[in-house]
C-alpha cells in the first residue's frame, strides 16, 4: 500500500518546479549581466533539482517505500518550498 505521504511530496515538487520556472523567467530580462548569469545558472540548478525530486518521490512511491521515508522528504520538501518562495518574492523586486 502507498502511503498518502507521497502524494503529499510530489504536489510540493510539482508547486516547488512551477515556482522556480517563474524565478527563472523574472531573471530571463537581465541574463546578459554579470550577476543576471549567476542568478540564472542558480535557477537553473534548482530546476533541475525540483525535477529530480519529482522523479526520485515517484520511484520511491512505486516501490513501496512508505511513511519513515515519506515523512522526512515531507518535510524537507516543505522547507524547500518555502525557501524557494521566498526566493521568488526577492526576484520580483
């Protein structure tokens, strides 16, 4: 049986990747500047890593793994996701 927990992980990393695509776009505009290319290799990574997550949470989720996983990355994944908000609010400065 697959624990609910999952579900729970993979929502957030779904909302988590949305929110950085929209971090990346507000940083598309000054992409030719010095700190513009540090800020998009930045977004980059952790769109790469969001997708990831997605990906590891599914795996994990079709092989069982249940609540003493899920619950740890629930909660990882949360402070990420408020992190990368916060993130996304500076970057609309």
């Amino acid at each position: 049986m697959t624990h609910y927990l999952w579900y729970i992980d993979i929502g957030a990393a779904v909302a988590q990747t949305v929110i950085v695509a929209l971090i990346f776009k507000n940083y598309l505009g000054i992409g030719f500047t010095k700190i513009g290319r540090i800020l998009l290799s930045v977004s980059a990574i952790l769109l790469v890593e969001s997708i990831s997550m997605i990906a590891i949470y599914y795996m994990w989720l079709s092989l069982g793994l249940g609540m003493e996983v899920a619950a740890p990355t629930l909660l990882i994944t949360i402070l990420n996701l408020v992190v990368i908000s916060l993130l996304y609010v500076i970057s609309r400065l």
